[in-house]
C-alpha cells in the first residue's frame, strides 16, 4: 500500500502537490517558569555540581601499542589491560584488593552481565614478582602468560553462567523479598571484602569512542574505564580525590614494562621523506599524560637522505653505522646498504611504507 504522510493535505490540486498542512520547520519553545520552580531548578543543580567535584578524573591515552602488537604475542589484550590495572595499584600502594570486570552473559535469554573477579591467587604472585628487583625476565613473562592464560578461562566461565556473584546476590534477594533468615554467610568478613570493589573497571568494546568511564563505586576506591583499540589503549581513571594521575602513570610504567618484556614482532622499513616533521608533529600534539617513551624496543630506525633527495650509502666498511649489540634488526637486509641511524621519537607497530 503507498504511504502517505500525515501532514499532507487530503483534498483539491494541493494533494497532488504534496504541500504539507503543518509546518515541521523547529522552533525555539519558551517555558513560563515560576519563582518557586526556579529556585527547585537551581537546588537541583547545585546538587548536580557536588556529585560532579567530589569525583577526579584523568585521562591515559596509551599509544605505544594496542590490540594488534598484544595478540602477536599470543595474549589477550582485555587480560593484559587487567593485569596492568592491577599491578599499576599494587606498585602505587602496595596492597592486593578486590577488582571487579562485568561480563557480557548475552548468549541467555534476557542475559545482562557477571561479575568477574580479576584478583586471583595468581594475580597476587605476579604483582610480588614485578616488582622484586630480583626477579628476571623470564620469570616475570612466566607468571604474566599464566595470569593471562587463568583470565581468559574465567571470563569464559562467567560468559557461559558459571559465575558465583549473580547467584549469590539473588539468593539473598529472595531472602529479604520473602522476609526469611538471611544466612550469616551474607554478614561475614568474607562477603563484605568480596563486594568492596577497590578497582572497579569494564571494558568498553566499540572502538569508535576515544574515551569511555564511570566513578567509583566505593569512597577508596577507582572507577577505570578503558577502550582496546589496534594501536593504543585509552584509559579514564576516577576517584574520590585520591591519587587518580599517580595511578594513571604507574599503570603507564607497566605497560612500558609490559611492552619491554614482549617485544616487537614485525618490522616496517621507513619512508625517508618528512620523517622528523611527522615525528615532531606527532610528539607536540600529545598530551601531557599520554607523553611517548624513547624506544625501548630499540627498532626504530631512520634511513637518510642527501641534498639530492637520493638515498646515500657509505662507501668504506667504515663508514657502516654503528647498531648497538642490543638492537632487534628484524627485516634489516632490506634496508642494510643504507645509512640508518636510530629515531627515538618513532612509535614500535607504526606503518610507515617503503621509499
């Protein structure tokens, strides 16, 4: 059947015309309001501004890496973002505490969300193994894959239903609805540490937003909210006027450590035109809490031009640059009759084409 539109006239040479009877142009509404719901409107809104200034936010966008350089190592980055929560606070404070991750249950009917409880028995090796000066490399990549590894199997569980939180809070539920005796279980030292969620964080999966959070959920405690994309990680950290930027910047060091440990998988050769240009632009246009670190990797390296726009090459042994021992050259030969020298301002997992 054909649609009509219910602004149209129905009758004379005007249907035909299809000239509309109402006029849908907008237009700016005026609103009368009264002494009394002014003052209602302006109490309402200085509540509003107490709830906004009692929480500190502070933004850590991540740039070094993100989803794609994490999986080549064959680790989950929603596991590794965890991980770097986590012992971001260990090594702020030096206490292991309760964190929270909702898990998307939408495989049931009228499925919503379980709670996930990142701090394991595990978790806690890891955080007294990261930070001793002690521990070597080895040991600490070890016990950072099996936290990983552990993760990844109980968010699995949670998604299939096989979580205890839910459960157990709607069994309680039915106890006070029903008016029966509660266990005394709901009143232990046990359920209380359980269900104050110091570290409170979810994940936002929609790569499209550059920035995703929510507050706390107790006095002490951190809402982070964070966004995994293919190159970069974006964190939004709240709290109650606690240490918000300290925190942000330790879980920044992990995941330099993090990124250290792991190790570049791929190398790209380098365009050599308007490199230090985009490599300065890019360095001015960052924010103070997202400033770049000076390769760690060691990978990144900058071939060299003459007046002439053409590649030079040295002519003696000697003149051969000199590449520290330590650095990866994954890919070198491509590039190995050039004179390359190291760029610390270039960012490991970048795509920059071949001249």
């Amino acid at each position: 059947a054909k649609v009509k539109r219910a602004a149209t006239v129905e009758m004379g040479s005007d249907y035909a015309k299809g000239v509309s009877v109402l006029d849908t142009n907008p237009k700016k509404l005026s609103f009368q309001l009264g002494e009394k719901l002014k003052r209602q409107i302006f109490y309402a809104e200085t509540s509003l501004g107490d709830a906004v200034n009692a929480d500190d936010t502070y933004v850590l966008e991540f740039g070094k890496f993100g989803k794609t350089f994490i999986v080549c190592n064959k680790l989950s980055p929603d596991s590794i973002v965890q991980m770097s929560i986590i012992l971001g606070y260990y090594r702020l404070y030096g206490e292991i505490v309760c964190a929270y991750e909702p898990v998307l249950t939408k495989r049931f009917l009228h499925g919503r969300t379980e709670a996930m409880r990142s701090t394991t028995t595990v978790v806690v090796e890891l955080c007294k193994c990261w930070i001793n000066r002690f521990s070597t490399n080895e040991e600490k990549m070890a016990i950072l894959r099996k936290c990983t590894q552990n993760h990844s199997r109980l968010v699995k569980e949670a998604s299939e239903g096989m979580g205890v939180d839910r459960h157990l809070y709607a069994l309680k539920c039915i106890a006070d609805k029903k008016g029966l005796d509660v266990p005394s279980f709901f009143r232990s030292k046990a359920w209380e540490k359980l269900n104050h969620t110091v570290l409170s964080t979810s994940n936002c999966g929609n790569p499209a937003l550059r920035l995703f959070g929510f507050g706390p959920v107790v006095p002490d405690g951190f809402g982070v909210g964070y966004i995994i994309k293919d190159s970069s990680i974006q964190y939004s950290i709240s709290s109650k006027h606690r240490q918000t930027k300290r925190l942000a910047n330790s879980i920044r060091q992990t995941l330099l450590e993090i990124g250290a440990l792991l190790g570049p998988t791929k190398y790209h050769s380098v365009n050599c035109e308007n490199l230090q240009s985009d490599a300065s632009s890019r360095r001015s246009s960052t924010l103070e809490y997202a400033e770049e670190w000076d390769d760690i990797y060691g990978d990144s390296l900058k071939v060299c031009e003459n007046g002439n726009n053409t590649m030079s090459r040295p002519s003696t042994a000697a003149d051969m640059p000199k590449v520290p021992s330590s650095t990866s050259l994954v890919g070198l030969a491509k590039v190995s009759r050039m004179s390359l020298v190291r760029e610390p301002s270039m960012s490991v997992g970048t795509e920059i084409s071949e001249k």
